[in-house]
C-alpha cells in the first residue's frame, strides 16, 4: 500500500527451510493456466477486511478488487470517478445529495442500494464497532453522537444520513467540505450486504463485495484466493479468471521465485536485487512514481520523545540522515529524497511544497550533533528504529540510517534497528501505543487530495496518526482548509498547516516512493496504479 520465466510448480528455487514460506506450504497457488489464475505476492492483513476496519496496504490490495463504492480512482491519473454514483449534488458544500446507478448487486445476488451505503456508514462510524476508519466520518452530522471522544454513545446512526429511496440518499455535513465527494473512492466508504451484520463471523471469513472479484477461499499464513465474478456489471470487469494471493514473510523470496517461474507478479522489488532487475526481468520490471512517501514517527506519547526542546532532538535527528547516499545506494533511484510530507504525484496546483521541511530534510552532520545536545540528547543516549522484518527490505535502509546518524552523533552505538517479525505484530504494537523510539511508518495515499497526507497523519486523534501528534494550530488550519469553498484558498490553508509540522517535526519525511515490481511472461497488461498497487483487474493470461 508494493519479475521471471515459466517453470513447473513442483520446482521451489530455495532450500527445504524456505519452501513453506516460498510455495505456501506446498498449495499451488498459480491455479490452472487454462483458467488464467494470476499468482501474485502478498503479507497478511492487519485486521478482518471490514472495508471501515482496513487502513494498511496488504488489506487495501482485497478490498480494490471485492468492492467498488460510489467513485473509484482512475488507476492512471488518480482522478476521482464515478462508479455506482450517478451523480453527487450540492449547492453549499455541506449538504449533498447521492444519486446511484441502477443495475447494480452484491456477488451473492443481494441489490445494492442506499440503504447499503448508509447502514455500512453507520457501522463504520459507531464507536461499538471499534472500526479504524471511523475518524473518516467525522464530518457527517451527527458523528459526536455515535462516535464521542469519551463515554458511551448517545445515538446507534449519524443523524447527517438520510435514505430518500432506494437509489438516492442525502449527507449533511457539520461544516462545508468541499472536496468531500472526492473522498468517497476510499474503502472506508464501500456499501455492504445484510449478510454483513446477520452473519458477520461468517462474512468475515469469506468476505462479501461487489466489485469484479469475489473471494473464493482464505488461509491465513497461506493464500488468498479471488475469482473473477461473472455477474460484476461494471466496466471495468476482470480479464483474468482469479488471482491468488501468495503470503510471503521475506521478499528476496518471492524474488525468487518469480524469477524460477513459481510466481506471476511481484510489487515490491527487494532494495538488494535493484542492481540486478534490469537484467533479471528487462521490460517486465515497472518503476514509476507513486503517491507514497516514506517517514521515522516519533511515539508522541512518550515523554522522552515529547519534553522540552524536543523538536530540535527531533530535527538533528532528521539531519543526521543522510537521504541521498541512501537512495542512491540502497534504492538505486527508486526514491527520491523528501523534501516535505506529502509527494509530488499531488503536483503544485495539487499542493506540493518541494522544500518546505528546509535544512531540517538536509544532511548536515555538525549541525545534526549540536541539534541533538540542544535537545537533550537521545533518551538514555540511544535510540531503536522499530519496523516488520517480514516485507519491504527494510533491515538494508533502516541499517543505512542508523549508520548515518552513528557517524553524525560520533558514537557507534546511537542507533540500531530493532525488527519485528511480521507486519501484523508491527503495526499492533503501533497501535497499542508500545513504541519506544521512532518506528517506520510510510505512507500511501488513499485519495490524491494534499489533505490525505495531513489529515490521517498528524489531525489529533485521526485514523493514521500513530504517534499521537497533537497541535490544535495544525488541526484548526485543517478545519478552515476543509472548509473552504475555494481550491486554492483550500491548497494554501493545507500548506501553512504542513509549515506547522515542519516546526514541530513529529516525523521525518525521508523519501518519496515509486511503485515498482515485476511479472513473468506468462502475463501481460501489468501496470501499477498511482498507489503502487497492481491494476489486477486488467492483467491478462497468455
């Protein structure tokens, strides 16, 4: 949220200890050419994918496929268009009024309408249901109710929701946002089924949607496995007949494997084999920018992090980092140095500010050691940077950074990694507040809006905002920012609330992130979208 020649399934190009972990324990996940099976490269979900309850990468990659909501980002312009919408009205930016096509059902023959939409709002913003993405709601009327910031809630529905008839529904927002409707791509804001509440431990089992896959099968640890859904209506329908999702806990193995033929697609290209993918893969290896950006949080909620001059520790740490040997060496150009904390997918007229993190996104080692006194130093004289040992290659980078800011500080033991095993453990360590010292924390876009870099991140108490940032100047240009009937009034109140976060430096922007990966000549039609995520949809089988 992420390449090779055909092989028999039976050949695992690792040692005996890899192969459950290479070939998914033995399970063909490549399926039968015949009935165009794509296999593709994957981690394990977070959470059960309740569209509401999924804010990571791995559970996104389902969701794109089993959902569509009322708009849907073009997969190559990022542009917010409509799908089940057939038209989105308002007069004042506050209160919309939500038309849907018809024609349009669940893969279990259930009809789409409204009601699907404003009871899955409803659920996903209760406070009872504890769903991740409920802070996405927080503009409907109404959300105060259902969703309080202490005690128990006063209302079961967000009183903002109307549903007028079955194809039409009203949403009234408790201050002009107007660019909400281009929020609405976003999974938090996909329909669902009345299966979904009657037999809930059911569906999330096998989950329930309406996009061009359904989901056939799921063994955790294993695969996941997607058909093409033959009754999907849209026109964006599946050229492929399914695609397995292959769990992988290490990505140089996946490598292999796609280069032995034992795996179609890979969306993450390990740091170590950049040198070679040229080579390896030729014009099946893609490499393009992508609306991601990589950054260290600091757990806010920690003192040590948090005290007095705390933001110049912060900022020496960041200048103690040495970004352009890094990506250079490390990621062979497929990052770019950040200079602020959104990307330049979003464009100036999108709101990128190239430069506004300053001196405090350079190297500069002398002022990085006197920075770091000045704020107290590092709590205990040394610091960890947490991340998943399972995906990304990130041990080689986060290795790199410590080196940097080691020779910066002139003491070899300032900085250490300190891996987890799995993407899971990471991320609910992170989310149980157990961080002590900065942790990676990149991040992809959900909707191409410079506020879907602010707001999730660094909004008190926002979805995403891991490290428990909270300035109420940054969450005050925010609200007038979404409030602002302008777009370029909108652009520059996010820009002077991304200045508030160049002062206060609750995370280190470090690089932009292209999206790359590769496939085997078996398939073709493989492109990433501007998340980074493959375009599964319009893969094809030769």
């Amino acid at each position: 949220m992420r390449g090779a020649k055909r092989a028999k399934w039976g050949v695992c190009a690792v040692s005996v200890a890899l192969a459950a972990s290479a070939c998914g324990g033995g399970v063909d996940t490549r399926g039968s050419g015949a009935a165009g099976i794509v296999s593709s490269s994957w981690g394990d979900p977070q959470n059960p994918l309740e569209p509401a309850n999924t804010n990571e990468v791995q559970g996104g990659k389902v969701l794109e496929m089993i959902f569509r909501g009322l708009k849907r980002y073009n997969p190559r312009t990022g542009a917010a268009e409509n799908v089940l919408a057939d038209r989105i009205e308002t007069t004042d930016s506050r209160h919309f009024t939500v038309t849907l096509k018809p024609g349009w059902t669940f893969s279990n023959g259930e009809k789409v309408t409204a009601k699907s939409f404003v009871d899955a709002w409803n659920y996903g913003a209760l406070l009872d249901n504890r769903q991740k993405n409920a802070p996405f709601f927080q503009y409907i009327e109404g959300f105060d109710a259902v969703h309080p910031e202490n005690g128990k809630p006063t209302a079961k529905t967000l009183s903002g929701l109307k549903v007028v008839s079955p194809v039409k529904f009203t949403v009234d927002l408790n201050q002009k946002f107007s660019s909400w409707p281009d929020t609405l791509g976003y999974s938090a804001f996909m329909p669902l089924p009345r299966t979904f509440y009657t037999h809930h431990d059911a569906w999330v089992k096998k989950p329930v949607g309406n996009g061009p896959y359904a989901v056939e099968s799921y063994t955790k640890g294993s695969v996941m496995k997607l058909r093409k859904w033959g009754g999907y209506p849209g026109a964006d329908k599946a050229r492929n007949g399914g695609i397995d999702l292959q769990v992988y806990t290490d990505n140089n193995t996946a490598y292999t494997d796609l280069q032995a033929g034992n795996l179609d697609l890979v969306d993450d290209i390990p740091a170590t084999q950049l040198k070679n993918v040229h080579a390896d893969l030729g014009d099946r290896y893609i490499n393009q920018p992508a609306g991601v950006i990589q950054t260290l949080t600091f757990p806010m909620y920690d003192k040590r992090w948090n005290k007095k001059n705390g933001d110049k520790l912060r900022r020496g740490i960041s200048m103690a980092i040495d970004r352009a040997s890094i990506t250079r060496e490390i990621f062979r150009n497929t990052r770019t140095p950040a200079t602020d904390w959104t990307s330049p997918v979003l464009g100036a007229k999108g709101g990128f500010q190239d430069g506004v993190c300053g001196e405090a996104c350079e190297f500069r080692a002398a002022q990085a050691k006197a920075l770091v006194k000045e704020g107290g130093g590092l709590p205990g004289g040394h610091m960890t940077i947490a991340y998943n040992a399972d995906t990304g290659s990130h041990k080689d980078w986060i290795d790199a950074i410590c080196n940097s800011i080691n020779n910066a500080l002139d003491n070899d033991k300032a900085c250490v990694g300190a891996p987890v095993g799995t993407f899971a453990d990471f991320r609910n360590r992170i989310t149980s507040e157990k961080m002590t010292g900065p942790f990676r924390a990149g991040w992809q876009m959900d909707y191409p809006l410079i506020q879907n870099f602010l707001q999730p991140m660094y909004y008190s108490k926002a979805s995403s905002n891991d490290g428990k940032y909270s300035n109420p100047k940054f969450d005050k240009l925010v609200n007038e920012a979404n409030a602002a009937t302008d777009h370029k009034e909108a652009i520059k109140k996010f820009q002077d609330a991304e200045r508030v976060l160049a002062t206060d430096m609750p995370a280190i922007p470090l690089w932009y992130q292209n999206g790359n990966g590769g496939y085997s000549d078996r398939i073709g039609n493989v492109a990433l979208n501007p998340f980074s995520v493959p375009v599964y949809n319009e893969i094809t089988v030769h």
